[in-house]
C-alpha cells in the first residue's frame, strides 16, 4: 500500500478485488494473494473511519454516565 492511499482509493481497490473474486476465473494463489490485499486495505479503510469518527465525535462524561456528543 501507498503512505498517500486515501479512503477512496482504498475502498475502489477492494471494489475491484471482489469483482475479480467473483468472476472466479483466476488462478488460487493469485485469489489468495488478492484476497489478502483486500484483508489489509479492508482494515485500513476501517482505520481511516474510526479516525474520522473520532475528530466528529466526543465522550462526554456526566452525571448519567458516559454520552457522544458531536462537534461543531
């Protein structure tokens, strides 16, 4: 993967990786070797959501407890 690969980039990749598994007209170690790829860039995309979701939201503690608050 590229250090400047971005969400989209990633998510188009991993378009392209299913509809290549789902033709299934490639050899096995090369539908390994793709479904791999598309493991690791499936965690980087979760990654990069978990970080956006993080700068959107806040935990608040208060007297009920724990609460997401978004910020402005």
């Amino acid at each position: 993967m590229k250090d400047q690969l971005t969400f989209e980039q990633a998510l188009q990749r991993v378009e392209e990786i299913v509809s290549t598994l789902e033709r299934g007209n490639i050899p096995l170690e090369e539908a390994i070797t793709l479904y791999e790829e598309g493991k690791r860039l499936l965690e980087f995309c979760r990654k990069k959501l978990e970080a956006a979701e993080l700068k959107v939201k806040e935990l608040i503690k208060d007297k009920e407890g724990y609460r997401l608050r978004e910020l402005k």
